[in-house]
C-alpha cells in the first residue's frame, strides 16, 4: 500500500545496493532516512511525494555504523533494530563521497535521537477500539467483554427519543489481572508468557497472553500487536482461537483467550513418528478451512507451524497465535516484510519477492510433510544450508507415501508461489478438491460432526500435562524482565 510521510523531514534519500541476508547477492534499493530515525528502502523512488510499498525497514536509534571495504568497495555495515533484534545489514554506495555522506547522516541522527530521547507514547491511541496505555493498572482501557456496554442517552436510563424503551443495561465493570488467578505456565516467547488462569467470579478456564509493553514498543512491534488483538476479537471461526478480554497493566497487555487444553501438535508429535496419512489428513483439512477463512478476510497468516496449532478437549484444531498477520492482502494484493519461522520460510520470502497469501500453503505444506513423515522436508543444523535446500533442493517422499499424498505436498511446496496449489482465486477450494481430500464432508467437518482420530488424555479441566512440563513447572507469578531481574506478577 502507498503511503505518504507528512512532515517527517527526509534526512539523506538515494540509491544503495543492499545485501540480502540470506541469499548474498546484491539488491538495489531507493533508501530513505527521515528525522525520526525511520531508515526504508523501497524498489523505487517515490513519485509526487508518494512512496511505493516498504521493502525494508529499520530504525537507526543507537545504531553503530562500519565501513566494511573488504566487503566491497564503498561498503558499509550498520547494526540495527529490526522486529525483535539487533541484527547487521551491509550496504554498498555508488562514490566513495556518497557512502560517507549515508555513514555521517546515520551517525549524526542516531546521536541527535538518542541525546534527546523523549519518554515513550503511549503504546496505543486512546479511543474505543483500541487499548489505552495511559490507566491505572488495570484500571482504563479497551475492555472486550461480550456485553452491550451502549450508554442511555436521557435521563433516568432512558432513551429520550422513545419512552418505552427498554433500560440499558449498565456497563460492565472493566475487567484487570486481579479478577484472575495465575494457575500454570502454559508457554514462554521474547514478548512474554501465557498462563492458565482461572476467572475468581465465574470460576471459568482461560488462556492468558501476557506481553511485555516496552519490549513491543522497543521493538517496534506495535503494529503487529494491534493487528493480532483485532484478529482475535473480530474472526470467529471454529478453528481459530477467540479473545473473551483484554486489558493491561502499566507494564503489561493482557489478551484473555479461550483455554485449548489439548496442548501444541508440535507436543503430540514428538511422542511419535509421525501421525500418518489419515490422522494428519484430518488436521490438514481443519487447518485448510481455518487458513482459508482469514483469506477470505484478507488476512495472511505468515507464521504456520506445529507449535501455532492447539488441540481442543475433543481433537479438533485450533489456530493461535495471530502477531505476524497482515491485513488487506486479498487476491492478486502482495506484501513484502520478511518475517516467519526458517524452517517453515517460502522461498519468494528467502528471495526478498513480493508475495501473496500463497506463502500460508507453503506453510501448509511443511506442516502437513512433517505430520505424515514426523520430519521436515527441508531441514539443516547450518541455515545457510537450510536456505538454500529450500530455494534449491526438491522434496523427497518416503516410500511408503501414498500417490495422493505426494501430489498433494508437491502441489503445496512447489516452489513457484504462482503454480502453486491454492494460489488461484478459488484459494482453498483448490485444496478441498484435490484427491488426498476425497471423501472428506466439509460442512461436516466445520460444523464438527467428524470425530477427530485422536482425543488428547485430559485428566481434569486444570489438567496441563498436554504442555511442555519447562514451561508448567515455572511459577506462574513470576516472570525475568529480560535482565535477569525477577519481576512478582501477584497483585500487579
């Protein structure tokens, strides 16, 4: 999408050559630098002050800049806050006086910024759709309860323009972490943890995403963030998981979510191996209707994976963890941010192409190889190595996989994000009539009336033991800051 940069002065603007991080050759982008720190680049320049679609995006703050020479000649490497950590890029000028022009401006406006650093904003604008970071703890902010919280509009709880209305109901008492009881560790991320809990009034069973604000706004995962609550509380779909709260603390958002107490596929698996064709034909094609849902949103999902994908009491698959989703991606629209986990990376993302919502059958693909055969397809200790098996290699089948399941899995991980299967306009109707899916009911199976082939052993509604025992050993009222200081959650 075009965006336009309001009065954010544009520091230094022009053409480098940048190195791909993966792939080592060398790509030319139209890089700008504005006040705020904001280092892009972008395919081309902008035209009447209008920028084409983000290609690579940084932030200079506290960089450190080298000249790297021995690279190439008028090169230089700069060290820079990217997503969620410090990482080095290498960029090549067209003059020797041109390279140390980008060096000075980088330099001089990562000093200025950090001389004169101003005390964070508030994570979120103050309005009703999103949280607001500006409350006592747990006190303000965006409360999702599933109630009418409209307000009456005369006096007396009636509304002035009819009588004979019925009173409005009053608003719900906004919800905080001390309507809950910490119970157990169910995962650990960079951001934060998720914990069982248990609601004091109601007594129900939730899943408590706990994320940490100034690692968010550190970062510059805000957006991500954003995007992730709306999608939790916006989609509804039978295998996706669903926000019942949210709110936060002066340190802390909190995404209260439904408890899928059958524990991570990932979990499953590595007491097997592998699930076999038709157990994984079964989660392959719950995760198929799950996936072309948000398609059907324009959502991308970016991040499938066996540990982004639960099991309920019952078997059936639920779809978590929405941070990496971009919005407004419908059919023939593309993005271009690198993001995802290596091992499950589609190559046009290795390539630093533009792409579509292709990427999340690839995903699919991986997943569904690594169900039936308990292994990856691609897969290496270097990930140098693993990148280019990815971009190079060509999928072997073990033996004794059936013909369908091998022409379903080279039409998912064709490496061509064009020819491959569900990349047309019909999206998953592609995958719902292929042949490794025949027979399979599928307003049956959205509407839950097939058994799932496997029922996860669920001792008692509290029960975790379908969860990494690292994580639901921990104390669930403590948290590391990050610098190995212990921060107490009780009361917070």
């Amino acid at each position: 999408m075009a965006e336009s940069w309001g009065t954010n002065k544009v520091v230094k603007e022009g053409w480098l050559q940048k190195r791909g991080e993966f792939i080592k050759n060398w790509r030319a982008r139209y890089f700008v630098l504005r006040s705020d720190g904001t280092f892009t680049g972008y395919k081309q320049p902008p035209v009447g002050g209008i920028y084409p679609e983000i290609m690579n995006e940084f932030n200079v703050e506290g960089i450190s800049v080298i000249p790297r020479h021995n690279v190439k000649k008028n090169a230089f490497m700069v060290r820079v806050l990217h997503m969620t950590s410090f990482v080095e890029r290498i960029f090549c000028a067209d003059t020797t006086k041109d390279m140390e022009e980008w060096v000075e401006v980088i330099k001089t406006t990562s000093e200025r910024l950090r001389s004169k650093r101003r005390p964070s904003p508030s994570l979120y604008d103050d309005n009703s759709d999103q949280l607001d970071s500006s409350g006592p703890a747990g006190g303000n902010g965006y409360n999702d309860d599933n109630e009418d919280t409209s307000q009456s509009v005369g006096g007396g709880g009636r509304s002035s323009a009819n009588p004979r209305a019925a009173p409005r109901k009053p608003k719900p008492k906004q919800k905080t972490i001390d309507d809950f009881e910490m119970l157990k560790v169910l995962g650990k991320g960079t951001f934060g943890k998720v914990v069982l809990c248990r609601e004091i009034q109601s007594q129900q069973l939730y899943a408590m995403k706990i994320l940490k604000k100034d690692f968010i706004e550190a970062r510059d995962e805000v957006e991500h963030t954003e995007t992730e609550r709306k999608i939790l509380k916006t989609m509804k779909h039978p295998f996706l998981t669903a926000l019942e709260y949210s709110f936060q603390t002066p340190n802390r958002l909190c995404f209260v979510m439904e408890y899928v107490s059958g524990g991570e596929l990932f979990f499953h698996l590595t007491k097997t191996k592998g699930f076999g064709e038709e157990r994984s034909r079964f989660y392959g094609a719950e995760i198929s209707l799950a996936i072309g849902y948000l398609h059907q949103n324009s959502i991308v999902y970016r991040d499938l994976k066996l540990e982004n994908l639960l099991l309920d009491s019952d078997g059936h698959v639920k779809l978590t963890d929405f941070g990496l989703c971009k919005e407004d991606v419908g059919y023939g629209s593309t993005t271009a941010t690198f993001c995802g986990t290596p091992e499950y990376l589609a190559p046009e993302v290795l390539c630093e192409s533009d792409y579509g919502k292709s990427v999340d059958w690839w995903g699919l693909g991986i997943v569904l190889y690594e169900m039936i055969s308990g292994k990856l397809p691609f897969f290496h200790r270097d990930q140098d190595e693993l990148f280019q098996a990815i971009l190079n290699d060509d999928v072997k089948f073990p033996k004794n996989m059936s013909d369908n399941a091998r022409a379903m899995l080279g039409g998912l991980l064709q490496k061509e994000p064009e020819l491959r299967l569900g990349s047309s306009k019909r999206d998953v109707e592609e995958l719902k009539a292929h042949a490794f899916f025949a027979g399979i009911n599928w307003i049956d199976l959205l509407e839950k009336r097939i058994k799932p082939p496997f029922q996860p052993v669920i001792k008692g509604e509290d029960d975790t033991s379908n969860f990494d025992p690292s994580f639901t050993s921990e104390d669930p009222n403590r948290e590391s800051d990050g610098e190995g200081e212990e921060v107490d959650f009780t009361g917070i």
